[in-house]
C-alpha cells in the first residue's frame, strides 16, 4: 500500500460541471481505458479493450448515459444495486455517498509512463476519492488504485475500499483461478461465470497466498487460452487478505471489483487521514494468455521487482540435506560442495539460533536470533568466511515476524504476540505471529536483518520466512481498534520492507511462506524472488511453476533440485529446476559420481543460458494440463538465442505425440538446435540435434521433442547463425 501523505485540498465546494463529452483516456499501445465525465458529472466506464484508432470517434462512444451504470468508483446507496467498489458510514450515520467528477490530470512519469489522476468528491459531504491509474505504454500494463479521505466532523467508518472497478461486456465470461494449498500452490482451474458473484478472497492475514493466489485470468467469449482470444489477467499487490469479486448483473455485464478484503476490517478513517488503496494491475490481451503473460514478466522485471534487471545468483541450500540436523563441520563440507558444484552460494536454513531455547525442531527458539552456540561456536562471522575460502557467497534463513512461545522473546514481551487473551491458543506450527501493528515491533523485525548485517557486511542473501497465518485475531496493541489489525499488521510489514530497501537496496532476498504463500507484486517490490513451494517433485512443480509463471517471471522464482520423488531421475529434477531461479537443495554426497559430474555440467550451461532464460521472452507452449507432455521456451528480445524445454510427464506408450511449434524466433534467421544437459556419456537421440532450421521451419512444423517415456526431459539450446 502506498504510504501517501498528500492531503487532499478540501474539494467540496469546487465540484464543477464540465462537458458532457469530456473523456479520459488512459492508454497504452495496444489498450484503450476510456471514462467519460457524464452529464450528471458522475464518472463512468466507457470503452474498455484494444486501442481504437480513431481518436475522433471517441465522441461517439455511446456506453455512459446517465443511467447505464458503468460508475468508474461506484458507491454504495446509490442507483446501482450491485456490489459497490465503496461503501462509507458518514459521522452522522448516513450510508450513501455519490461521488462528482472534480478535476483530473495526466502526467507523464518517466518515459513509456504516465499517471492519470481523477479526483471526485461527494456534493454533501466533505469526502473525496481521488483515483489513480498509471499505464505502461510498452509493457500494455495499467495499474490503479484510490485514496480515500474527509473532512467530516468526526471519523467515518469505511467498509469497502476497492482499489479498482471494470466492466466487461461479452457472451461468455471464464475464470481461470489460482488455487490449491500448502505444496499444491497456483493449480488452475476455470469455470464459467454466471449471474451472480464469485468471490476469491484470503482470510490468513500473514501467509494469505496459500489457499488462494492473487491472480486471476478471464476469458471473454471463450476461456482463456494460451495463443487467442480475449483475455483480462490481472493481480492485487497486497500481501495480506484481498479479494476479487466477479459479477454478472441482469443485462449479463461482467463487474471486476479488485481490492483488501475488508473482512472484520471496518476502518475507522479520522478527518484528514488518507486511506490509499493497494494497486490492481491488469492487463488486455486479443491473442490469448501467452501475450498478457509477456506483459506482466516485462513490466515486473523493468518496473515492479527488487532488481528485476539484474542478476540472480544459484544456490546450494541445506534445508532438505540436513533439516536441524547439522554442525560447523557438516555446513563446511556443504559449502565445500557448492565450490565444487559451482553454485554461487551456500544458503543456511533453519535451526541456527536459540541458546535457552535452541532451535533443534520446530517448536522452539523462533525469534531469538542469537546463534546457537553448541552448534555452531565461530558463529555466523565464522560461516561467513568459511564459504568465502570456499569460493561461494553465503546467505541465511530468518523467519522475523513469527514467534515460538517457547521463546526468551516470548518470556520478555508476551504482549507483541497475536494472541486471544482469555482464550485457548490456537497455533499452526507451534508458533504466533508477531503483532506487526506495533512500531516496537517493526524495530525489532527490522533489527533482525540490521544485525546480522552489521556484524556481518560480507552476507550475500537472506531467505524470509513466513509459516503461519495469523490465528487467534487480537492485536494488544490496538486495543479497541481490533478492526484495523490485518491492514495495521499489512501497513507494518511493509514498514519494515521498506526499511530494509532503504538500507540494504542490493541486497538478494528471497520471499517464502512455506512455499508460494506470499506472490503478489508488492512484497515482491522488496525481494528478488520467491520460493514457489515446498513440494519440489518435479512432476508437481511442472504444474506448479505453470500457474505461477502466468503472472511472475521466472527470474523471481525459485526451484531447487531435491531428493523428492526419487522415481525421477536427477536429469529430469534438474531440467524442471533449470526453467526458473535455479538452486539445490540435496546431499551432493549421495549421489552418483555421474550425477555429480551432471549437476556441474548443469549448473554450467544454466550461467551461461541465465540470461536468455531470466530475461527473455517466455512462450508457454504446451500446458501440462492438457495431456502428458509440457513444453515452455525462452527467447532473447533480438531472437539470436533460445532455450526450449519440453517434458514427458506419464505418456502411455500408444500415445501419439505431435512436434512442438516454437514462438517468438525470426521467421527468416537460420537457427542450430542442440540438445544439452544430457547425462554423461549419453547422446541425443532427437532427430534435429545438430541441424539448421529457419524460423519459419521452427515455429511452423515445429520439433518433435516429446517421448512416451515416463518423466522423460529435453532442454535444447537454439542459436541464430
Ligand atoms: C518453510 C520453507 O518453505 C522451507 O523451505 C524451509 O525454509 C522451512 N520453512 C524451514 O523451517
């Protein structure tokens, strides 16, 4: 959310009428939002798709009359019965408000950028709305969202505070959902919508993404497919509950209300205060998911992402190698294999910390971030330099806004837990989240990242954990105003992110909450990547890295080779792994001579592809969940290099299985198709290894990668002559 401190001037008695064919046009290059100032001097929505070409024809847009109510920023208690994107209580009780065109502006930010500013005020009360939409011309992207404030006598109560309101009209509307569960995250499903309202929403407050993403694609007229047809994609960057309402009213209009979920969140607003809505980021496409994917990976790795144009570095991590169990003695042998393995760091996890409580499971010593010195006597200063010597980087696991009550924290400040007083504690994973609402709080969370980096400048990276949602709702230190807790403990998380960036602006960090538990776009604002999921079977993750790259370039995902699932063979891991921000998590040890000499080979090719993989055009070409096969490619912008990965899932062996048409190449260059990252000593069995084929051949008839083998995978290397 933004921190916005500009207090609206008092606009109430400056409403003025301007003519009823003023339209505000907010637009990229391929997308036309055009709102038209109505004759009431009410905002509506009047065009909303593919830029139109004509600019004088924007006169003759019929859609907002008076009474078509396609309100921009509708209210409730007004003309139009279906959900509002805001609803106020006024001091003196009243429920309604109509909110009157004021003023806009637009300005142009940066290059390829520009805000459009519309400030609204009601007639007969002293509050104003102002609405922000800024686009991005190139990257097709549009993101909004509103301040709320007023002038009243005494404080309103604000019970709906959508950041965003569309209005579609088609046949047919399908929404395609994110959903799923702890190591089953960003599964996809869609359904058609029909009268009436579906609602995807987060109570959990902390890890609020692990049920349901803050994602959603709708497909208009037909469902959303991957090369055509009209698609909406959009996304809430908010880190704590949100919800998207979808609406078809009685004339079959599609209503697309994004925003907090305001569940037991009345908010109490004081005179003068500004309520500033998270943003809504959307964006248009007429051939198809495959283009608004390009446009979200573009727009977050130039605009959104903790340095989404930079490098990323491959990790060795030592969660699934050792969970608790380790030494000084067994983290140097493990950094000595990241040397080896030629990864750029070693990655501590959990089980680090806590002397009165050490930290040997789970149910102890979270938040007192002292290290354990049975375990480890040289302290992180000492692992610090080990890996140094070692030739590899090393980063560290906290997970600061959580607490074991089991805790030397604990004992000192019970009060800095959310927890019911007076009632049975319910926890998940023996721990509480702490009360981010309080600035002593933030100071400490701040302070864990602050220390370790005072004592230790030479740390490379740090994984921010996040396990639980908040349960037993009561923050002690908002004392009567329980109603504001989840966007308090939101507005206090980010507090502290901000922090950090200021500080520590380069500084690598990696998002987790047991897995894909936070993804949206603003925590990412303040990391470099996320952890997808805990489940890292590579037949899961090929579903699970499908869903979440819809939306989030892969260069802000992480996937790690692990033991799990020991029926895939290490090749098969690793290539899953290699489509994202690669790592590993696994006893090198245990492994074969060859599988080592693989992993080396792997993590090899994968530097010297990264920058094709990371910053390049992703094409998802076959989904996974249309058959046994899936197949994903990256392009470099000038199409001189791409890499394509294709994978047999469980074909039956009397499937038939069809080439795989590439994207994104220059129809008239001349490529080379190689297949790399085979095992040692084993050659490639496709047909076109080795051969020269022009664009043209490439994207039309394609190339027949697939197999029936059973978790059977290719990654192949395309160079422009
Ligand atoms: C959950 C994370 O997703 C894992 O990767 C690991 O860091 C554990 N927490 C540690 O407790």
């Amino acid at each position: 959310m933004k921190k916005a401190v500009i207090l609206l001037p008092f606009l109430f008695f400056l409403i003025t009428t301007i003519s009823s064919q003023a339209y505000i046009r907010i637009s990229t290059e391929k997308i036309d939002l055009i709102l038209k100032v109505s004759s009431n001097n009410r905002v509506y929505q009047s065009y909303l798709g593919s830029r139109l070409q004509h600019p004088e024809e924007l006169q003759t847009l019929t859609r907002a009359t008076d009474r078509d109510v396609w309100e921009a920023y509708p209210v409730s208690g007004g003309e139009d019965f279906f959900e509002p994107a805001f609803a106020i209580r006024h001091h003196d009780g009243n429920m309604t408000s109509f909110l009157y065109y004021v003023s806009h502006e637009v300005r142009q930010t940066e290059p390829g950028v520009a805000e459009t500013i519309i400030d609204l005020a009601d007639n007969r009360y002293p509050v104003n709305v102002r609405l922000h939409y800024v686009s991005y011309a190139k990257e097709n992207i549009i993101k909004t969202w509103s301040e709320i404030t007023h002038q009243e006598k005494k404080p309103v109560t604000i019970s709906q505070y959508a950041s965003g309101m569309l209005y579609f009209q088609a046949n047919r509307y399908y929404l395609t959902e994110f959903s799923g569960n702890w190591a089953q995250e960003a599964q996809m499903s869609t359904q058609e919508l029909l009268f009436g309202k579906k609602v995807i929403d987060s109570k959990l407050g902390t890890r609020a993404a692990i049920q349901a993403n803050p994602y959603f694609q709708i497909g208009l007229d037909q469902p959303a497919s991957l090369n055509q047809g009209k698609v909406l994609m959009g996304t809430l960057g908010w880190t704590g509950n949100f919800r998207f309402t979808f609406e078809v009213d009685n004339k079959r209009n599609l209503r697309v209300i994004s925003g907090i979920n305001p569940y037991a969140s009345d908010y109490l607003l004081k005179p003068g205060e500004v309520f500033t809505t998270p943003e809504f980021i959307f964006t248009l496409s007429e051939t198809g998911t495959g283009e608004a994917t390009r446009n979200f990976h573009a727009w977050a790795r130039n605009y959104q992402i903790k340095d989404g144009k930079g490098d990323r570095l491959t990790l060795l991590n030592n969660w699934e190698a050792t969970f608790f169990d380790f030494d000084e003695n067994k983290l140097e042998n493990l950094m000595q294999e990241a040397a080896q393995l030629g990864v750029d760091m070693f990655l501590l996890d959990d089980g680090w910390f806590g002397n009165k409580y050490p930290r040997v499971d789970d149910r102890a010593g979270l938040s007192d971030w002292e290290v354990m010195k049975s375990k480890l006597p040289g302290g992180v200063p000492y692992l610090v330099k080990t890996a140094k010597e070692k030739g590899v980087k090393f980063g560290i696991w906290i997970e600061p806004e959580m607490v074991n009550p089991q805790s030397e924290l604990f004992e000192k400040h019970p009060d800095w837990a959310i927890r019911l007083p007076g009632r049975e504690t319910y926890y998940e994973r023996s721990q509480l989240a702490l009360d981010m609402s309080n600035p002593e709080v933030q100071d400490f969370v701040f302070g864990v990242v602050d220390n370790l980096m005072k004592e230790n400048p030479d740390l490379a990276y740090f994984k921010w954990d996040c396990n639980s949602p908040i349960t037993n709702i009561y923050s002690p230190y908002l004392k009567e105003k329980q109603n504001h807790l989840y966007i308090e403990h939101t507005r206090g998380v980010y507090n502290v992110f901000k922090r950090i960036k200021e500080n520590y602006p380069h500084l690598p960090m990696m998002l987790c909450s047991s897995g894909g538990g936070r993804c949206d776009f603003e925590a990412l604002k303040y990391f470099t990547e996320f952890w997808c999921s805990d489940n890292t079977d590579p037949v899961a993750r090929l579903y699970i890295q499908w869903g979440f790259s819809q939306f989030i370039p892969v260069k802000a995902m992480a996937a790690h080779v692990t033991e799990q699932n020991h029926t895939a063979s290490i090749k098969f891991r690793t290539d899953v792994a290699m489509m994202c921000k690669f790592g590993f998590d696994i006893d090198l040890n245990k492994l074969t001579g060859e599988e080592r000499e693989f992993c080396r080979m792997a993590v090899n090719n994968y530097h010297r592809l990264k920058k094709t993989i990371l910053d390049g055009e992703m094409y998802h070409l076959v989904s996974p969940y249309e058959g046994d096969h899936t197949s994903v490619m990256f392009t470099t912008p000038g199409k001189e290099k791409a890499v394509l990965y294709a994978y047999d899932i469980f074909p039956k062996r009397e499937d038939s299985v069809l080439p795989v048409k590439l994207q994104g190449l220059d129809p008239a260059k001349k490529y080379k198709v190689e297949e790399i990252n085979l095992m040692p000593g084993v050659s490639s069995n496709l047909k076109a290894n080795n051969r020269i084929f022009s664009g043209d051949y490439l994207m039309k008839i394609g190339l027949e990668v697939f197999t029936t083998q059973r978790m059977h995978s290719r990654i192949i290397e395309i160079t422009a002559l």
